[in-house]
C-alpha cells in the first residue's frame, strides 16, 4: 500500500464514518507498509498529466470549432487543428520544464543558504527556529525541547529550517520527465476533437457529421478528463467532470460564434 493509497483510504472512511475502516488505515502495519512503496511516477506526475490533457482538449477542441463555425472545411481544421496542438504541446512541456526546474534551483539555493547560515550562525539559527514553534502555540519548554532534537544532526537541522521556518517541500519530480509528461498528455489528449477529421481521411464519413461527431467525442473526453482531476484535487468527480464539460463548451462556443461572425471577412 503507497502513502497516497493509505491516505486515500483514510479519507474515504471518514467520508463515509467508517470507524473499523479508518482504524485500518492508521495501524501500524499500514503506516509502514506505506513509507516502504512512497514514491512512483503515477503519483509525481499525476497533475501533469490530467491538466496537460486537459489545457490540450480545450485549446483544441476551440480551433476547431472556430473554424467549423467559419465553414472553412476540413483541411483548415487539420491544419489550424494540428499546428495548435503541436506548438502549444511544446510550449506547454517546455513552460513545464523551465517551471520545475526553477523551483529545484530556488530550493537548492535555499538550502545551501540555510545550511551555511546553520554551519556559521548556529545561535541564530535556534532562535528562528524556535520562535517558529512558538508562534505555533508550543509552550517555550516544548518549542526548546524541539529545536534541540531538531539541532542534534545538521542535515536534519536544514531540512527543519526549509519545512518549519520557509515552509518549502523538496520536489523530488525530475523536470524533463515533468516536460515530456506534460508534452504527451496535451497531444493526445488535445487529438481528440481531430479524430473524426483524421478519420475521415481513410474512411468515409459524412461531411455535415464531422463537427457533431467532434462534439459529443469532445465532450466525453472532457467529462472524463474533468472526473480524473480527483486524483489531484480529491473532489467530487461527477461535479469535477460536469464543471470541465461546461468550461470547454463556452471555451468551444465562444470560439465557434467567433468564426461564425467572421466567416466571409476573408472572401
């Protein structure tokens, strides 16, 4: 069991007012076998991969119905279609990347300055620690107690100023891979609402069924993309789905009246 499946099972005893359930979650057993398996690429880059999927459906599913709503036909919507996908696939993997690894930089500066200001001012250093603890309502014997266990192994010492005094957490994501994910889940994600196009290229399909088909396909990605935004956000997934479906539809309907208004200012 990870520590992400543990705590998911603790959340839905109390949800549910399942004390045995929560009791489950919290044994010991559990809480080591979690600690054992924490970690893996599902859960690190979990976000990236429903709000990439998500940003590449709506962009896309927006050209096209932008163009459908200016009737300009099929080789425009895969050409416009396309272009976007693949340029917006790569801005967003490399705004991604530039993201994480900035924030890795800045903590890793941060670091070295709390280590060398612990290393050089270890007086002060106690005292900004312990004054976080009191702040958190610690009496002064325990907020004492605290810094000096706290105090006792530097690499422990650091790790306490970065988490308790700055409140900063180590991303442990590698910032490629957050890019490639990224990159990955915008294009097929965001190739959806092209599918009936692409697909009318090798078989025949109605003209006039085209931007329909792409509707409802559209939509259903969305929804169930929207429901997937729980395993991040941890809400209610049939609310989460509806709420992206609607975002998508004005995103595709402003769109569409967009290119209705302005269809023959190119004629």
């Amino acid at each position: 069991m990870s520590v992400i499946k543990r705590i998911d099972e603790a959340r839905k005893a109390f949800a549910n007012g399942d004390e045995p359930a929560a009791s489950r979650a919290h044994s010991r057993d559990a809480i080591a076998r979690a600690a054992e398996q924490h970690g893996g690429i599902g859960s690190q880059y979990l976000g990236e991969m429903v709000y990439g999927g998500l940003d590449g459906i709506i962009t896309t599913f927006a050209v096209v119905s932008g163009v459908a709503g200016a009737q300009l036909g099929t080789p425009i919507i895969l050409i416009l279609g396309l272009a976007n996908l693949l340029a917006d696939g790569f801005s967003m993997a490399v705004g991604a990347y530039l993201s994480a690894k900035s924030e890795h930089e800045y903590y890793q500066k941060e670091r070295e300055r709390e280590a060398w200001e612990v290393e050089h001012f270890p007086d002060g250093e106690r005292a900004e620690l312990r004054e976080v603890y009191l702040q958190r309502g610690y009496t002064d014997e325990e907020a004492t107690q605290l810094v000096d266990i706290q105090s006792r192994d530097p690499k422990r010492w650091v790790d306490a100023m970065m988490v308790d005094e700055l409140g900063m957490m180590k991303d442990e994501s590698n910032p490629l891979v957050s890019g490639g994910v990224t990159l990955v889940a915008f294009v097929v994600a965001g190739a959806i609402p092209l599918l009936v196009y692409l697909l009318g290229l090798v078989i025949s399909i109605p003209p006039q069924a085209n931007f329909p088909l792409a509707i409802v396909l559209s939509g259903l990605a969305l929804f169930s993309l929207g429901a997937a935004k729980v395993m991040v956000t941890k809400l209610n997934p049939i609310r989460s789905g509806l709420e992206m479906l609607v975002v998508g539809g004005l995103a595709a309907g402003v769109a569409y009246a967009v290119g209705a208004l302005l269809k023959g200012i190119g004629s």
